[in-house]
C-alpha cells in the first residue's frame, strides 16, 4: 500500500496553508489550516475500512521552555506525540481526500464532531488538552488541525500521516474517541499500513538555515 500528497515530497517541509500556525511579523498567528490532499493505492483484498492518523513525534514532554522570547526548547528534551488527525471508518473504495475537504481555517473552541465526510468519524486531536486551560479556546477540537510547534524550539517537528486498511467495517470506538483510543481499537484489525511524512518548524533561526 502506498499514501502520497500531490502538495509536497515524502519528509520535505509542509506547505504553509497546512499549517495550523504560521510566522506573522515578529509574532506567530493562525494559518489557513486546510488539510491535505492525500491519496493512495494498493489497498489490500479484503479491507473493509480505512483509517488516517496524523501525528507529530516531536512535541516537548515538558512545557517549561515553551513559546518563551528570551530561549529556546532544547533539541535534546525528551519528545512525546501530540495527535493532529484521528480518522476511522472511511470507505475502503476511497482512493483520496480533497485538499480542505475536511478542514479549512482554525476554529475556537474546535470543529464539531465526530461526524465526517464520507461516512467516516473524527476522534479529537489534542488540541483538546492543549487549550484546556484557556477560556478563549477550550473545548473538544475534532478533525484535522494543523502543525503550530513552539516558535522557540531548537527541533524541527515531524509529521506522520498512517493510512490503516482494516478487517472491521467500523472502528470500536464511540463519541469522542482520542488517537490513543483509536490505535489500541485497531491494532488487531490492520491488514497493511503506508505512511508519509513531512516537517515544519516556527524557528526563525532555524528557517534561516534552511
């Protein structure tokens, strides 16, 4: 099974417009937040579902240093996964989601759930636990958010999108269900699996390196 994006090589830098946040002036501040096109092939004989995760490896264990002017995150902090898209029950027959099919621009609060297009449902992302602690912004964000790494941080983030064709027509998991909840639900479901990949990072010094 391969998974491919029409929008950027395998492992290079995520185009802006897919971003969560992006630099504005000598700040950072919202982007366009549309998902990605993503297609793919060689599903297997058998498959009676899809699902997509996307998750970042890089996020920091700890928030010490976070988003602070006056330092940086160090590159050698221990790192965690943060889940940007938690995605179950698609269509096996499915080869591809349109670009901002299912995400465009970033909503407080975050976008209702888990209904989705094509049938499917959306676990939350956790932007959830992220803006728990903000009047502004809490509530249960489900679908696609974005890449938004600490503008301060030493580590350029990866971003790993998993297509999993499964032997289930639906995922045991019911209302807002997380990324975590969703990987132990299908791991004794997937027939095959395909990944791809891209980087982005908010650090100016490190952009200037690039």
């Amino acid at each position: 099974m391969k998974l491919w994006s029409e929008s950027w090589t395998d492992g290079a830098r995520i185009p802006e417009r897919y971003a969560a946040g992006r630099i504005e002036g000598e700040g950072v501040g919202f982007a366009a937040n549309l998902n990605p096109h993503l297609a793919w092939s060689g599903v297997p004989a058998g498959t009676c579902s899809l699902a997509l995760i996307c998750h970042d490896t890089d996020v920091p264990s700890r928030g010490d240093d976070v988003n602070k002017a006056d330092r940086e995150v160090p590159a050698d902090l221990p790192r965690v996964d943060f889940f940007h898209w938690v995605l179950v029950d698609l269509p096996p027959t499915l080869t591809e989601i349109g670009e901002g099919q299912f995400s465009s621009g970033f909503t407080p609060r975050g976008k209702p759930g888990p209904a989705a297009p094509h049938g499917a449902r959306q676990g939350l992302n956790d932007y959830t636990g992220w803006f728990a602690g903000d009047a502004q912004m809490a509530g249960n964000y489900f679908g696609y958010d974005g890449p938004f790494p600490p503008f301060n941080d030493a580590l350029v983030h990866h971003y790993v999108f998993t297509l999993y064709a499964l032997s289930v027509p639906r995922l045991a998991v019911e209302g807002a269900f997380t990324g975590t909840q969703a990987r132990v639900a299908l791991a004794d479901h997937v027939l095959a699996e395909a990944t791809f990949s891209g980087t982005y990072t908010l650090n100016r010094r490190l952009l200037a390196q690039s």
